[in-house]
C-alpha cells in the first residue's frame, strides 16, 4: 500500500508531498489541475525498471500526439519540459 507520494519536477508539479495516504484515496480537482500526473508517477513508480513504460502510458491514453516536434515525447514528463533539474 502508498502510504505517500513526494513528486520533484514531474509534468505540472514543481513539488508535490501527499501524506496519510489510506487504502482507498479519492482524487479530485479541476481539469488540468494534475490528477493524471499523479497516477502517472504511481505507474512509473511500479514499473521504474521498463523503460517503456511512459509510451505505455501515452498509448494506453491515446497520447501519442507530439507536444513539441523538436523535443523527444519524454521530455513533457519533467515540470515545465526543464530537463536540467532533477526529476524524482
């Protein structure tokens, strides 16, 4: 079970810590407000050892569109596209 999620540079989020995480969590907001990020880095998280698991998930969600032609897919991951800061 996730008792917490600490994000740093990951899509939308600069930082992210969610605590006291239960069996059961709900997961609301706005659009765009970065509830599929979060299950994106839960995703990642238990597949960190397939590299292809950000296409999976792009394919699973029909994503496949490119943010930005001159920039790799993955590249959209980090929060703001900054690939200088760490990401974790």
């Amino acid at each position: 079970m996730i008792k917490e999620i600490s994000l740093k540079n990951f899509k939308c989020f600069n930082e992210l810590y969610l605590k006291q995480l239960k069996t059961l969590n709900i997961i609301a907001g706005k659009n765009n407000y970065g509830k599929t990020s979060i299950l994106d880095a839960i995703f990642c998280f238990y597949d960190v050892k397939n590299p292809a698991v950000l296409l999976n998930i792009q394919a699973f969600r029909k994503e496949m569109a490119e943010i930005n032609k001159n920039k790799p897919f993955w590249v959209s991951y980090f929060h703001d596209m900054d690939t200088s800061q760490k990401m974790s």
